[in-house]
C-alpha cells in the first residue's frame, strides 16, 4: 500500500528527530505522538523567538534548521550580549516551562531558521507518557552525561565487562556470610576458627554491633609478639577503632576509605548494625593494580625508586577506573587522596632524613598547605604542585631562622616530588621558596595586604592560595589561618566584588558565529579545558565560600554549601556540577590518550575531533559556566 502523504511527513519528521537526544532514546509510539502535534515555524535572522516579555511560555521549540542565541541584556550589542547558542536538534525553553514562567532571556533567530513547535500542554502530555523524554527535560545535562558514559566505556574498557565496576554497591560484592564471635571468646579458640575456615580477620558482635576486629596482622604485633595468654578474651587484642560503611556505599568509596586509613579491611553495618566484612581482596578483582600494591608501596616506600613506582601505580589505577567509566568526581578524589598519602609520605622520609622527627617536630612545629587543584581534592593524571609551609616561632628564635632550617628540607621534598611526576611549579608557588614558608603571624600579613590592597591583577595570582587545606603536620595552624581568614573577608564586600570581577573576565568559550569561540586573531583552534572550562566553576565556587565562610576548598562542595546558604535551586547546583565534573572528564580523558601517545601532558583539545554528543555536553557545560558567572555577578557587583 503506497503511503499517505501525512504519513510519510510524520515518518519523516520522526526520522528526523531521531537523530537527537533526547528523541533517539524515546519509544516509537511516543515519538509519532509528538511528531503527529508539532507544528513547523520560521523565524527570519534577527526575528525574535521568545522573551521575558511575552510572559509565560507557552510552547517548546526544537530547531529543525538554522541556529538560535540567546541574549540576557538586549540593549547590549548583539554579538556582546548572546550568551548561549543553539543549533539544529537541540530543543528550549525547558526551565521556562518546566516552571510555567517567562523565559529569563531573550531568543533571537541567528540565521533564517525553522523551529518544531509543541504546545505546553502536549509538552507536559508528553513528559508524563515518555520516561525517556521526562527524564531529559528534567535532568538534561545528566541525562546527555549518562549517554556519553556509555560511550567512554565502550571506547575504554576491554576487559572490564568480565569485571566488577567500581561504582558496584559493598553488598553486591560481598559474597558469603560473615564468621564472627562474641567479645569474651577465647583468643586460642578464635585462632583455631580462622584456621579451620582459612579467614584473615574475625569481628567479635555483641547485641549485632561489632566491636572490635582481629586480622593476621593482631596475631603477630598482639599475640605472638608479646606472647599473650591464649585463654585471654579476644576483645583484649582486637582493634577497636574500625572503619565502618553502609552496603549501599559504592565500591570506590572502599577503596577510598582504605586508602585514607591503610587498611585491608572494613566493616559494613546498616543502622549499625554488623552486616559483614570487606577485605582489600574483595576489591582486587575490580582493578588490574591492585589498591594493595598501591597502598603497601607508599607505606613501606623507603628509597625514591619506591615511591616512583607507587605514583606511577596510582596513575594506572586512575587510568584503569577511568575506562571502567567511573564519575570524574569520585576518580579526582581518589587520585587526589592517594597523592595525599604519597606527599605525606615523601614529607615523612625528608624529615627523617633531616633529623626533624625528634621530638615530632613534622608533626607539631609546621603544617605542609596543599594549594590549587590539590588543596581542592581535584587533581588529575597531571598536575603542578603547589604547596607551602606555615610554622611555629619558638620563642627566642625569629622566624628568618626557623625558614632557614625548614627551607632545605622544603626543597628536597619538592624535588623528589617532581621526580615521582608532579612537576615543579613554573611560578614558583612552593614551599622551597622563602615568600612561601612563612610563620602563621606572617601568613596573616600576606593574606591582609591582599585584602587591602584590592590590587586586581595581584589578587588574580593570589587566587589558588585561598583553596589552601592541611596536608601534613600540624593541621591546627592551617584551622587557625582559615579561620582568621573567615572574620576578615565576611563583611569585605569591596574585597569580594574585586575577586568577582577577575573572575568575571574569564568569559566559557561559547561563540556566537559557531559553537566554540577559538581561533580568535589567528590563534589555533583549541580550548583549554583548565583555564576557560574549569576555573569559571572553581572561581565562582571560591568566592560564594570566602563570603559564607565555609570551610569546604572542595568545587563542588562549596557549591553546595552556596547553594543551602543562599537558597539558590537544588536543580540548577546539580547543573553546575554535572558540568563541572564533565569538563573534568575530558581532561582525563584527553591526558589518558596522552599518555597512550607518548605526547606531552596539556589541556587544550580541538572541539573539531570530538563527536557529536560530546560537543553537545561541552557546549551545555559551558553555557552552565555562564549561568553561574550570571548568579556571581547578581550577588557580588553593583
């Protein structure tokens, strides 16, 4: 039977929107549905599509060809005042309608353009009937996220479909029940159980609460050693201080636990309650390096060559969690916290060496500050170090003399430190130099003049030295610092505009004539995913902390807590986030391939080489990018 001619219309109108997300996903029946109601519009270049004035919105539009910008001042001039594009496929205003409000901006035809169009009360129809449709309109960016995961894993993994991912709940890995023993059985009769059921570790309940653990490791340092009295009650040899994580906690989060502890093993318990035990060989099967060969090398690391290699493992580690198509979230913060371990550990075998470690002097007379991307717990595969020094000035001495002691010392930490593959920093922002050891009263003054001052260009450099966090020693002078810092920034408004505005000058490489704003005066085509993708979100984040004296130096923690503080949208954080975390993502990614290359480490890439639904993400991601940098400028300019 030959076709009706609206049928073949609607048919090809359905093919056609099937290219995009979120149509590819929809079922066949809901995407003729919605093919069947739309109507076709044309807009003339310049010709305005929606604006705030226009009220409520009362339709959604999907470009079928042609492109659209929107503008958030149209008194600016034109090219000034877009903000976002949007090209062929691509569908808006979902907030609007979602909220059954006026558009914030207005949307303007940026070639001649033709537009689908969908009436609000078949929108909703439609988000009701299709789940995939739903979940696109209310979780856009993550939703696109999810559909390049997918991708990454495919492009990635090998091997890891016969394995565990990483993001696999405790109690799926879990697979047999736990032994245990109450806290009064004998250590002897405790011994003769492990052995019978070839065990590594018993976990003595009482009333379903665990209270206490005995490994293989006890039974040398706490029986064998000592030559304790096997008719003892067991609870008299066992580690009480246990690490404990819910079953629903995900597998990473394990391997980060044991990591930050250096253990081998964990307990699980719900409402704490005992549930079982998870061993470090729990883990192993879910990663080619094992977090075992990453953790012993560091702790035991005596020699260079010993802590050369446990850096390259937790690269390898980072590399194979990344094709296991792990969050950049929880890779950063893994890779940051187990080059946490690795730099305490250097700091540790240097002081040794100095003869600093008697009586604790590491750990009482100074605190080694982690800055930049490692004070924010975001480190990737490749990283510059920035660090500094804050100490105590014994009375008596001055602090010129303290320096000249802990300055030597700084110096070999940040060579051996470059050696293991953190690059020293080209401008200097270390410990082994003098502007940057300084005593908690001079740390103080350095932060007061910048303040003061209000010198832009000098506070733009001086950005990353307010995501300071403690990363070895004596974490009370970093606390003090932070909070002095808090009561001298709280009420500075002029201190804050003057941060917002640098970060303000960093404009997401959005363009208007295309989709990414490169190659401007005869520049190359590339972005660089640090500097114009990540530092908009990190700058912002830093100034909504500084003014609501939040702790957190984490990104997206602080977002969080800006979020709650000044009672911005849960929707629009987790918009923030996925964007951030996105662009984190193809960082790894791209210095994954790097390495794979044999190239050197950098973080431009050209938008051309990616596909088609990453470049979609980027240009959501920096879009997002704008939208914070919009709320920034509410709160913080006049």
């Amino acid at each position: 039977m030959t076709p009706q001619p609206g049928n073949s219309l609607l048919a090809a109108t359905a093919e056609h929107l099937r290219r995009y997300a979120p149509f590819d996903q929809m079922e066949a029946a809901h995407l003729h549905r919605l093919a069947a109601r739309l109507r076709l519009a044309y807009y003339h270049q310049g010709e305005v599509l929606l604006s705030p004035e226009q009220g409520t919105a009362l339709k959604l539009l999907i470009i079928k060809q042609g492109g659209v910008q929107g503008e958030q001042d149209v008194a600016r001039a034109q090219e000034d005042a877009a903000w976002l594009e949007l090209h062929e496929g691509e569908c808006f205003p979902l907030g609007a309608l979602l909220a059954r409000r006026a558009v914030t901006g207005t949307y303007r035809a940026r070639t001649d353009t033709f537009c689908y169009e969908l009436d609000a009360r078949d929108f909703f129809e439609l988000m009701h009937l299709s789940v995939a449709f739903h979940d696109f309109c209310t979780r856009r960016i993550a939703n696109l996220l999810e559909q390049s995961k997918h991708i990454i894993q495919a492009q990635y993994s090998r091997s890891s479909s016969e394995q565990q991912s990483m993001t696999s709940r405790l109690s799926e890995i879990m697979d047999r029940a736990p032994i245990t023993c109450s806290p009064q059985t004998a250590i002897r009769t405790v011994l003769q159980t492990m052995r019978d059921h070839r065990i590594g570790s018993m976990v003595a309940v009482e009333d379903g609460i665990a209270v206490g653990m005995f490994t293989l490791h006890d039974v040398l340092n706490r029986v064998a050693l000592p030559q304790a009295d096997l008719t003892q009650p067991i609870i008299g040899v066992m580690s009480q201080r246990l690490t404990t994580l819910p079953s629903h906690a995900l597998a990473y989060e394990a391997m980060l636990a044991m990591a930050r502890e250096g253990i081998r093993h964990l307990l699980v318990s719900d409402h704490g309650k005992f549930v079982g035990v998870l061993s470090e060989k729990d883990l192993f099967t879910l990663q080619r390096v094992s977090l075992r060969q990453v953790s012993q090398t560091i702790h035991s690391a005596t020699t260079l060559d010993d802590l050369k290699h446990a850096a390259h493992n937790i690269r390898q580690l980072g590399q194979n969690m990344l094709a296991q198509g792990i969050a950049a979230e929880h890779l950063t913060q893994l890779t940051s916290t187990l080059n946490d371990l690795l730099s305490a550990r250097i700091i540790e075998l240097e002081c040794v060496a100095a003869g600093l470690q008697e009586p604790d002097s590491c750990q009482t007379a100074f605190c080694w500050l982690a800055l930049g991307s490692e004070g924010r717990l975001e480190q990737t595969f490749h990283t510059d170090q920035d660090n500094g020094i804050i100490f105590i000035t014994p009375r008596g001495q001055t602090p010129e003399a303290v320096r000249g002691s802990l300055l030597p010392v700084a110096e070999h930490i940040n060579t051996v430190s470059a050696a293991c593959g953190f690059p020293l920093c080209k401008g200097g922002i270390m410990a082994s130099n003098p502007r940057w050891c300084l005593s908690l009263e001079e740390w103080k003054n350095v932060y007061a003049d910048w303040i003061a001052r209000g010198d832009a260009p000098e506070l733009l450099n001086a950005s990353i030295f307010f995501d300071f966090r403690a990363l070895s020693g004596n974490v009370t002078l970093a606390a003090q610092l932070r909070a002095w810092l808090h009561d001298k920034i709280k009420d500075n408004r002029r201190f804050l505009q003057l941060m917002a505005g640098n970060a303000l000058g960093n404009h997401p490489p959005v363009g208007v004539l295309r989709d990414f704003a490169v190659g401007k005066n005869g520049g190359d085509n590339t972005l660089d995913l640090k500097v114009n993708g990540i530092t908009p979100f990190v700058d912002a984040a830093r100034i909504f902390a500084l003014a609501s004296g939040s702790n957190e130096t984490n990104t997206v923690l602080r977002l969080r807590a800006a979020g709650t503080a000044w009672q911005i949208k849960a929707d629009e954080i987790d918009a923030w986030a996925h964007s951030f975390h996105y662009i984190q993502l193809l960082r790894l990614r791209l210095q994954h391939e790097q390495v794979k290359q044999g190239k050197e480490f950098s973080n431009r890439v050209d938008p051309d080489t990616l596909n088609e639904l990453d470049r979609r993400i980027l240009k959501e991601a920096f879009r997002q990018a704008r939208k914070l940098q919009k709320v920034l400028e509410n709160y913080f300019t006049f």
